[in-house]
C-alpha cells in the first residue's frame, strides 16, 4: 500500500460522503483533500487541489502516492491493490516513467506484451505518480495553474510545464470515472480504436477539441452523449486521413 489522496470539495458533502463510504467499503485508508470553491473557477480548483495533494505528500517524504477524484469507481480492493503494485513495477523498470493512470479512459500508443502500456490518460480521476521523478525534471514554481486543464497539460501539451510520457493500463481496468457527472464511459475504447485506424497524431489533434466542448456543457449524460457524437461525425466528415 502507498500513502494515497482522495479530493473532493466543501461544497458538495454528498460527494465527500459517497467517496469515503467506497473507501471505507474497500478497507482502503485514504487523506481527503477538501478543496474549497476557487475563485479563478473549477480549471484552476482542480489543477490547484491535485498540486495541494503532491506538496503535501512532499512535505512528509512521500516519493510516490495515488490520487483519487471523488467520482471514482473501485469495484474491488483486488482490483486496486493488482493495480496499484503493475504501477510499482513499472516504475522499477523504466526509468523514465513517471505518471500510470489507474483508469479505463486512456489512449494506448505504444503496443507491448506487458498489461501497462505507454499513452494518454484521459483524465485525472484516478493515477499513481512517482512525484521523486516528476519535481526532479521540473522546478516546482514553474507547475502552477496555466488556465487549462490539468488533464490535458498532463497528457496533450508536449510543450506544456508538467507534461509527461504517462504509463497507462491495457486492457482497460475496471476503475472508472464519472458516475456522478454521468461521464461516456465508452468514449476511451472509441480513440484506443481511432488511434489504431487513423494514428496518434490524428487522435491528439482532435481530442482536446472534444474535451473543450463535453467541458463546456451541462455535465450530465444527455449532453456528452450527444458532444460524443457529434465530435465522432467531425471526426470522420473532415479531420481523418483521406485516402488518395
């Protein structure tokens, strides 16, 4: 078991109780980290609770910690645990590893024999991070919020000050986000299927547009469904390779 961080907010109890009744259902000790509302708003909240999580796991000499949101869905404390010492592994064996995203929304791009591939993690609702390796290529002032998401400069901005080659796990775990924001649970699958069809830049470059627009709109399943939709139609009608 490593030291692991749970976040939530102050203004939705019902959410910090939901998350600490599956915790405490799985006998797995987490440290909540209640955000309060942020005054630059939910992209600068969210970046700022998971950069509270990292320098508080710092301050006590924690080299490596998971990270949960509080939507997050564990069917079973085996299936965390096998999850959780993969991640370990791989970050024995390869030296350059940094973040493994512990969830099922994730864009493998590099095939391999092992269950942890490298690609892109959708979002940030459950990971482990090798915080050691992570400060060690970057300098801590340099990691506050820019305005974006902080999935996306963690996954999508090459350019970006926290930006890493992510560990992902394939076939896709059984974790989850998104049962209290109804998030499209199959949208994962659908670009781990692009990517194979079109390529990864192809699949890179019309993401972030996707998620801008599911962000952007009422966050309930009617709405995603449709952004789903109509990003595949995009997708296919102007941005996939032509044929010759």
């Amino acid at each position: 078991m490593i030291p692991s961080y749970c976040i939530t907010m102050s203004i939705t109890p019902e959410r910090y109780t939901r998350a600490k009744n599956l915790f405490n259902d799985l006998k797995y000790p987490v440290n909540f980290y209640i955000a309060e509302k942020d005054l630059q708003g939910g992209v600068y909240g969210c970046w700022r609770s998971h950069l509270a999580c990292w320098d508080d796991a710092i301050s006590k000499g924690y080299k490596i910690i998971a990270v949960f949101e509080d939507d997050t869905e564990i069917h079973s404390r085996d299936e965390l645990d096998s999850l959780i010492e993969e991640a370990l592994k791989a970050f024995e064996n390869q030296i350059d590893l940094e973040y493994v995203a512990l969830h099922g929304e994730v864009v493998p791009i590099e095939e391999s024999d092992s269950r942890i591939k490298w690609g892109i993690p959708i979002t940030t609702a459950a990971y482990v991070i090798n915080l050691e390796r992570f400060f060690s290529k970057r300098n801590r002032k340099d990691v506050e919020p820019t305005g974006n998401h902080i999935d996306y400069e963690l996954s999508l901005n090459p350019k970006g000050s926290i930006y890493v080659k992510a560990g992902v796990f394939e076939p896709l775990s059984k974790i989850m986000p998104g049962r209290d924001f109804g998030t499209v649970n199959d949208y994962g699958p659908f670009l781990n299927f692009t990517f194979k069809i079109f390529g990864y830049s192809n699949v890179t470059s019309t993401l972030g547009f996707y998620m801008h627009l599911m962000r952007k709109g009422p966050r309930n399943q009617a709405f995603r469904k449709y952004i789903f939709v109509k990003w595949n139609e995009i997708f296919v009608k102007y941005l996939q390779p032509k044929n010759d």
